[in-house]
C-alpha cells in the first residue's frame, strides 16, 4: 500500500525555498533573516569591523540567487539594507564601498546565461532552447537571442526571460570571443557596472 504524501506550501531544496505559489519572498526574507544573523555575530564578536566582514555576509545574499534572483524593488532594498548595514561596519562610514547587490545579480545571471548559450553541461537543456530572432538588423549583435512572450509575472521575471534581455543589450565587443569564461565575466561586469 502506498504512502500518502502531506501537500506544503512552502519545501526548502538544496537551501533555496520553493514555494507553490511560485514567489520567491520566503526565500528572501530567510536570506534577510540569515544574513542578519551572521553580521550581528560578526558584530558581537569583533569591535571593529574589517574588509573580510563582507565575506561572511555577501555568500549568504548571493547563495543561488542566479535562480531566485529578485525583481520586486521592495525585496532587493530588503536585501541591500543588510549589504548597506555590513558595509558601514566594515568601513565605519555611510557610502557604500562594494558594488550593489542588484549589479552583481545581473552580472551572475549574465555569466550563467553565457555558459548556458557557449553549451556547458549543467546549463544544456536552458541553452538547447534558445533560439536566435527570425530577423536581425544593422544595430544589433548576431548573437542576439529570441524574446519570449509570457502572460504571467512568473515567466516575465523568471531567470531566462530576464536575461535574455539584457543579454541583447550587451554591446558586441563583449560578446565577441567567447571561448573564455573569465575574460567574458572581465568584460561584463565593466559594462553591466558603466550601465548602472
């Protein structure tokens, strides 16, 4: 006889939490939560803080973010506020020193999305669905990758739609040569930084 399986809301996989109404502000309010904790005991710990503080801060924010990455404004200040709290121990002022989470969201998402369309193993079956636009002009780059159309705000801000789009906004010196990961991180990261 088989085993009936309880239904829940809300299931915690490889340390990202799923939820079944498919939003991610249970994932970013433990990561808020877990952040938190990890510089309030940095803080009790160390009277004064140094440039290793953020490296025990920034791993949690960022842990899989490529995949549950952040679009509403009021999640991302959530999470910024922490990086903001982290920052201002570490350095003792008010402007923040280390880039914002929101241009180091993009940049992984961009470096993801690069090893998914250069064919990398993990990233196949997202790259085998990609498909190049029927036409292309003059302005664009030929590596310009096919938009989707989404009725919902679920696939409208999922990883793949969003960055399909700023993949095409990338000039075309950035796409060129991409044989090499970490040249092609160098480059992006300049001009995700110079878009910001």
């Amino acid at each position: 006889m088989g085993v009936l399986i309880p239904e829940a809301s809300i299931c915690k996989y490889l340390g990202i939490i799923l939820s079944s109404e498919l939003t991610w502000a249970d994932q970013v309010n433990y990561t808020v939560k877990k952040a938190c904790k990890a510089l309030h005991f940095t803080m009790r710990i160390l009277k004064k803080g140094n440039s290793n503080t953020m490296s025990l801060v920034r791993p949690i924010l960022e842990y899989g973010a490529t995949c549950w990455d952040q679009h509403s404004e009021g999640q991302l200040s959530a999470l910024d506020r922490v990086q903001k709290n982290a920052d201002k121990f570490a350095h003792h002022k008010n402007n923040p020193n280390w880039e914002t989470l929101a241009s180091r969201g993009k940049l992984s998402c961009i470096c993801a999305f690069f090893k998914a369309h250069s064919g990398e193993s993990a990233w196949k079956a997202i790259g085998d669905r990609l498909q190049r636009p029927h036409y292309l002009s003059r302005v664009v780059h030929e590596r310009k990758i096919r938009s989707r159309r989404q009725m919902t705000d679920i696939g409208k801000y999922s990883f793949v739609n969003r960055t399909i789009q700023q993949w095409n906004l990338l000039p075309a010196e950035v796409l060129q040569m991409l044989c090499k990961s970490i040249t092609f991180k160098k480059r992006a990261r300049k001009v995700i930084i110079e878009f910001n």
